[in-house]
C-alpha cells in the first residue's frame, strides 16, 4: 500500500496564553514545559487527515516567547529556513540566508569537482533535505534552472517534536520521517513548527505563563504506528534561543489516546 500525506507540516491550531498576577512571579529566562494533556482526535473518514493534539504547560522569565509570521524580521537569521552556500575564488564557502544567482554550490559541483564530492548524491531522502532544484516557475512545465545544495536551518522552528518508537529491548528510536520524501514531493516532513508570539507586548519583558496547544495534522499516523508503542520529545525555544527542558512523554499507542 503506497503512503499518503496530507499537509506534512503540522498545523499550530490554537493557543493561549497568560500573564496577569497579583504579583510577578520570578521564572527562568530560559522557558520551561511540562506536559498537559495529548490526545489522538481519529478523523473516521479514509482519506481524511487524523489529528495527534498535544498540550503544554509553559512558563517563561521574560516573555519572549514566538515568532510572527508577519514580522520580516522573524524571517531572517537567525529565524531563516534555508542556508546556501556561495563559492569564494579562494575555495571557501559563505553560507547564505537567501539563493543568489551566481556562484552557489550546486549539484554540478558535486560531480565534477573533489571538494565537494563527499556530498550526498541526489537521490531519497536527499533529493529533497539536501538538494534545492530552482525551475523557471512555470507551473505546468517547469525549466530546471539549478540544484542547490542547502540544509535547513534548525533555529527556524520554535517547537521541536520527536516521534520515538519501542523497540524489542524497550529502547526507543527515533522515527525518521523524511524517509518517506523523494523529489519532487519536499514539503517538509518532521513535526517541527512555530507558534506565534504569545505576549500581548513584546516590549516588555515580564513573566509569561500558559498553555499551548499543538495540532499534528496528517494522513498515515494509524497505517505507520498501527499499535506500536510510542513517545513523544518535545522543546520549545525562546526568541533568545533559549532552549527549554527536552520533555518525553508517558508511552502510548495511537489507539490508547483517543480524544473525548
């Protein structure tokens, strides 16, 4: 049976935050998580996208909690998606936020020149988490201009989730997604996102607390994971890229979690 995804990236649903106090509370610049619920939401039509729903507990020092998708700024480093490189005369490489046009490393150079021919070839997974191809943007008969080799850029995401499956000795692993990925179907695969900014003024640093809530939407959680055991790694980061404590879920199965 062949796979298949809708929308691999997850969508951020709903959030809430507070920070009214009697008396401002003293919190860690660095966030912290813990866990408030998570439930499997099964959409009973095939075809349809099922929902894995995941609530966090959250508390922060100074509130520089999200990124806006509406601030240029929240688009550049260190919030960038994609880093490329650019060739220097003397062999070195700049590693860019954005694509030019003239001298990036592409995939010539990885056939035809040494130095670069320890870059993976393109072929799955790396065809799409590795290599860029550039067309003419024509939608019903794309030109290949370029393929560019590029890698994501962690610090683009501000909430990180892992999917670890049990193994026979009770070890965990991590669930690689983007195995599933060949090109030209790139949407991005891992459960990785940003949530918006979630102080009423980010002007002002003060202690922030609340709830956010995470909706992991797609088709193939019950076809994947059928009744393995599963755990979830989940961190968030501050806009100072301050890491907060790495929480693992209880174990579950998919069909342990049902929503009310």
């Amino acid at each position: 049976m062949r796979l298949k995804w809708c929308a691999l990236l997850p969508i951020l649903a709903s959030f809430f935050a507070t920070s009214c106090f009697d008396k401002a509370p003293v919190y860690s610049v660095t966030p912290s998580i813990e866990f408030s619920s998570f439930c499997f939401r099964d959409s009973k039509n095939e075809g349809d996208a099922d929902t894995l729903v995941l609530s966090l507990k959250f508390r922060d020092g100074d509130g520089d909690l999200g990124l806006s998708a509406s601030n240029p700024d929240d688009s550049e480093a260190p919030f960038n998606e994609k880093f490329y490189f650019q060739k220097q005369p003397n062999g070195s490489l700049v590693k860019l936020t954005k694509y030019l046009k003239t001298s990036m490393l592409n995939y010539q150079d990885k056939r035809l020149n040494p130095l670069y021919d320890t870059l993976p070839s393109f072929v799955p997974p790396f065809s799409c988490t590795k290599w860029e191809v550039i067309t003419d943007g024509n939608t019903t008969s794309p030109k290949v201009l370029d393929t560019l080799y590029r890698i994501y850029n962690p610090t683009h995401y501000n909430i990180q989730v892992d999917f670890l499956t049990k193994n026979f000795d009770g070890s965990f692993t991590k669930f690689d997604w983007n195995k599933f990925l060949s090109y030209p179907n790139c949407v991005p695969a891992e459960y990785n996102g940003r949530f918006p900014i979630l102080s009423n003024d980010m002007t002002v640093k003060s202690p922030l607390e609340g709830v956010l809530t995470y909706n992991l939407v797609g088709l193939g959680y019950k076809l994947i994971f059928s009744i393995k055991t599963l755990k979830l790694k989940i961190r968030i980061t501050d806009r100072s890229l301050n890491k907060s404590n790495e929480l693992e879920s209880p174990e579950f199965t998919i069909q342990s979690i049902t929503c009310n």
